[in-house]
C-alpha cells in the first residue's frame, strides 16, 4: 500500500477506487463510445445531498435539532466564495472516521431509500433531470460524479434512472463499515480521475462525453470532457464558462444565490454528513 502511495495521488487512488466500485444499469440501443456526468449537489439536486438526509434523520428522532444546527452551521465554515479549505477537509475527514467504524452499510442504504423519497425526491432540478434523459434517450449512458457516499449517491441514481454513481468509497469488512475511507473523498480532481478509470473500463471516448456542474470546484472534470456545461454556476465556474465558451444552463428562480437550505461545501459536506449519519444511527443502536 506504501508503495502504491507513492506512485499515486490520492486523487488518482480516490478515482481508481470509484470507478471500480461503479455498477452500471443497461441501455437501450446504447451509443457505446459517449457518456454523460452529473455532479449532484447543486447541479442535479437543490442544495447538499447528505444535509437533506441528515434532516430525514432528524424527522425520525435519530438525530437531535440541536445536532442539526451544530452540524449546519459548521458546514457554512467550509465555503467562501464556492472554493473550500483542504485543511478543513482533511480536520472533517478525520473526525469522520472516528464515528463510522460498526455502521452496518444495509442500514444507510436503506435509511437513504427512505428519506430520498420523502425528503429529496421533490428537490431535483426539472431542467437537469430533463437534460440527463435526453442523453438516456440517446443512448448514453449517465452517472453522477459525486463526493457524497456512494451508497447514497447509488440510491439517488436508481431513483431517477440513471446508470449509475460514482461517489466516495468506505472501506467494509463484512457488510459493516471499518471507519477508514478507501483512497479518498471523490472531491475536485478525484472527479476527474474516476471518469478518466471509468472511461478506460468503459470503452468511452472523453471527447465525445459530457459533464454538468455547478462549481468551479469541478473545473478538473469539467475541462476532462468534450462537453463542458455549466448548471446553476457559481460565479467561479460563471466567469470560467464564459471564457472557454462553455454552455451555461440556470434553472434557478429569485435570487442566483439563493439555494435550498445551507450552501454546503461538497467534499467536506459529505464527510461531515457521514458524522451526522454515523451519530444518528450509533444513538439509534444504543437505545434500541
């Protein structure tokens, strides 16, 4: 493993990893060389993935209000002016960890089936669901590139009937987690290194490949493909579109910066809401 550390970044680990642990669903008359990607929070879904789960286990007593606010409120630490802190990515990572060790991966994906439904179902973008069937109908197959837990991330792709999620790994042993991540978060450049493993899996041309984001946080990915498109940007990724050309597509209403909930920093969002999933359930053990 020291070895394989030194050879590879951990972005390039984190890629690896995710790729690999992507299943994908058929498709009709597939067009077999030309894909779509889709970063979820903001992009696909309003507002961060793992904080509307962690308010469905807040609805089912697991989680207290007050740990609610406490963990809301450290997530708007993480974003300033749409770019994060890698230390304080890396000070959540480690936090993360020391909760999730004997969490049973049956229970989150069936915890995240539920809340998707109740709570996150109604939160996706019309426009950006529309422009992944188009690429569906095409052909094309369609993943969401994502830093939340590919458990969840899994559910949420099922749900729209999408071809499958990339998201961060959790190492398992025995169906349960271990509290270490494999590789590490699928944030910024481990984006684009798991499309670039699952291109080579998948026999996917990058040229002919498209990618949707709404953070300049995704400008790896986003210059990876031949298609680069800009969805409800941020004012980074706005001025970037601009520049290259790119298409930009906004399917916000009122105020651009007005979101669903707290603006919650991808990667150290989903690791943090690992914390918030990993205490709720652990709380929900001890009692029961």
């Amino acid at each position: 493993m020291r070895r394989l550390l030194r050879r590879h970044t951990e972005a390039e680990i984190a890629g690896e990893v995710a790729a690999a642990a992507a299943v994908s669903s058929p498709v009709a008359e597939p067009d077999p060389t030309a894909a779509a990607f889709f970063d979820v929070d903001n992009t696909m879904m309003r507002g961060a993935s793992i904080y509307h789960f962690a308010r469905g286990l807040a609805s089912r007593g697991l989680f207290t209000t007050k740990d609610l606010v406490m963990f809301a409120l450290g997530q708007a630490l993480f974003r300033v002016r749409g770019n994060e802190n890698p230390e304080h990515i890396a000070r959540a990572k480690e936090t993360a960890l020391a909760f999730v060790v004997g969490l049973k991966v049956d229970d989150v994906v069936r915890l995240g089936e539920e809340i998707y439904d109740e709570v996150m179902a109604d939160r996706i973008w019309a426009g950006t669901r529309a422009l992944a069937q188009s690429h569906l109908d095409n052909g094309q197959r369609v993943w969401l590139v994502t830093a939340t837990p590919v458990e969840l991330s899994r559910v949420i792709a099922q749900r729209l009937g999408l071809t499958g999620a990339l998201g961060t790994v959790a190492e398992t042993e025995n169906g349960v987690y271990t509290g270490r991540l494999v590789g590490d978060l699928l944030h910024g450049p481990a984006k684009a290194e798991a499309v670039k493993a699952l291109a080579r899996r998948e026999g996917l041309d990058l040229s002919r490949c498209t990618a949707y984001s709404d953070s300049a946080n995704d400008l790896p990915l986003l210059r990876l493909v031949g298609h680069p498109i800009a969805v409800n940007p941020d004012s980074l990724l706005l001025e970037q579109a601009r520049k290259n050309e790119w298409a930009v597509k906004d399917f916000r209403t009122g105020r651009r910066a007005t979101m669903i909930g707290l603006p919650i920093a991808a990667g150290a969002g989903a690791v943090a809401g690992g914390v918030a999933a990993a205490i709720a359930l652990r709380k929900h053990y001890r009692s029961a």
